[in-house]
C-alpha cells in the first residue's frame, strides 16, 4: 500500500454535523439556538479543514514534538 492511501482525511461537512447532533444546546430563544450550533458547526468543519492540510503534510513525517505540539493546539482551540 502507497504512503498516499494511508493518510487520514475525515469529511468535514459529516464531521460538524455530527457534532451538532451530539451536543444539546438550549435557550428559551431560537435564534440564539441556532447561532450557537451554526458556531459549533462551523467550528468543528473548520478544526477538519486544519486537521486535513496537516495530514496532508503527513503526520507521519512529524517528529514526536511537533505531534506533540499539534496536539496542544488542537486541545486548546475552543467552539463556542
């Protein structure tokens, strides 16, 4: 098997909606409903985007400190 088939790409559009589905988000308001999970939507699609042109760079030619970085900075990124 080539290096290019075993890169990860996950599908952000599937991804975010996921995330919404998952996630409970109330208020009395509707419109403020829907702002929050159009955040989390968009968040979550943007975190796939960022997390693809990464592994498009192949995370298998990462050292371990730079991994280790990315998984800071993927931890401390925040939806809503």
């Amino acid at each position: 098997m080539d290096k290019m088939d075993k890169k990860m790409k996950i599908n952000p559009e599937k991804f975010a909606y996921t995330v919404i589905s998952s996630q409970n988000v109330e208020s009395n308001l509707p419109e403020e409903i829907v702002k929050k999970q159009l955040t989390l939507y968009l968040s979550a699609y943007w975190l796939v985007e960022k997390f693809n042109q990464m592994e498009a760079q192949s995370f298998e030619n990462m050292e371990r400190r730079e991994y280790e970085d990315l998984m800071v900075k993927l931890s401390g990124f925040r939806a809503l």
